[in-house]
C-alpha cells in the first residue's frame, strides 16, 4: 500500500513502512515546494533526466542520507563524479532493488543540464515505472505524448500514472487525456504545471476531461499525500 506525496513540480515521494523513494527532487528554489532538501529522507532518489527542475537537490540529499540515485547511465556517472551513491540503468532496463523495482521508459524531451556555464548532456530523458508493495506508479518524467504509451500500458498494470499537464516543454491537457487512454491507469496524478507562467494549466480543466475515462483523477495539492 504505497504512499504518494506531491512535493511540487513533478517531485514525488512514494512510501511504505520500510522505503521512501522520491522521485525528481526539485525543492530549493521551487516555489511549489512543500518542504526543504534537508527534511527528506529517501532510501533511493530516481531522476528522470538531467534538466535542473528534476535532478534538483539529489546531490546534497545523497550526500546527507547515503540515498542511492538510481538513473541513466549518464546521469549517473556524473552524479558519481561528484561522489554520490548511484546505480546505472537506462530504458528499457529493470531491476530489482531492495526499496522496490524500477523499470525506466522512453520520453520525449531533452535531458541537459548547466554546468559553470556550459551546456552538458546527460543522456535520453525517461520515464520510470515503480513498484512498490505490489502496486505500479508510472512517473512519466517530462514528455510529449508518443504511441507507445499504448504499449506501457498493455504490459503493465498500473495503478497511478502521473503525467505532466502543464504544456510548452511537455504534453498539456489534451494529449495528456489521450495518454490515460493509452495507459489505462486506475488513478492519474497531474504533474508539471503552474510553477511558473509558461506552464500555467488547470487541473480541474483535466480531470473534466477525464470524466468518461476509467481512470480517476487525483489532484494534489503541494504537500498531500494519496494511498493506493
Ligand atoms: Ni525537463
Ligand atoms: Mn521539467
């Protein structure tokens, strides 16, 4: 029975009685966030891809905790430059950890990073299936709506996908609506919108449009929590 807590952005933990895993933790310098880097206390942090709004303080917070980052390979040998605990993995791989089994997709986005002014490159941008106590949370990271979601969703039994709304750099509303239909999850968490102007969207405006799907849209606020 996975806890999932919205922290902002598109940062999530998702937690039972032994592991919290969270997932893009984006907090100092998000205006969503709904606590600070030094007040989580992940087993593993998953980054999707290398944009600053996604690996955010998964440094510090590895550091502090012995978290282990679990990302591209790319990713992951740069955060191991810097003396992280990591694990490497890309898409379409799996694995089993002790915290649960991670199994990273295809998205369709960028995946850099700045770096003392230079623009580095840190692999292909993912998604992540996560499961956890029997029950899969598909974190889309950020991306544009593509076909396969079909395919994530025959294969897999998911019961939360959580995908971005919030338009510009990733799917907005609509596309985000043909994407539950392709994945066919039991609930759907929007993700990615209102943190700034060009990403404004309404939540409601997408769970209106879900109204007909099987799927029930949850909408957290920064800081709430849903079980499944
Ligand atoms: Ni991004
Ligand atoms: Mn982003």
């Amino acid at each position: 029975m996975p806890k999932i807590t919205f922290l902002g952005h598109s940062c999530f933990t998702v937690e039972n009685d032994q592991h919290n895993v969270i997932i893009d933790p984006f907090l100092t310098g998000n205006p969503q966030a709904a606590v600070k880097a030094d007040d989580v206390n992940p087993d593993a942090i998953i980054l999707t891809h290398g944009h600053a709004d996604h690996v955010g303080d998964a440094i510090p917070i590895s550091k502090r905790t012995g978290a282990l980052i679990v990302s591209n390979f790319e990713i992951s040998t740069w955060v191991g430059q810097k003396e992280a605990n990591t694990h490497p993995m890309h898409i379409g791989g799996s694995r089993q950890f002790d915290f649960g089994k991670v199994k990273f997709t295809q998205a369709f986005h960028g995946s850099s990073f700045e770096e003392n002014g230079n623009l580095i490159y840190l692999g292909m941008p993912m998604g992540v299936l996560l499961t956890m106590g029997g029950k899969t949370v598909y974190h889309a990271g950020d991306t544009g709506l593509f076909g396969d979601m079909r395919l994530i969703g025959e294969m897999n039994d998911i019961s939360v996908a959580i995908l971005p709304i919030g338009d510009n750099f990733t799917m907005g509303i609509d596309d985000a609506v043909k994407a539950v239909e392709f994945l066919q999850p039991q609930f759907v968490i929007p993700m990615h919108y209102n943190t700034w102007e060009p990403i404004n969207a309404d939540p409601q405006e997408f769970a209106d449009k879900l109204k007909h799907s099987t799927a029930k849209a949850v909408i957290l606020k920064s800081g709430e929590s849903f079980s499944v």
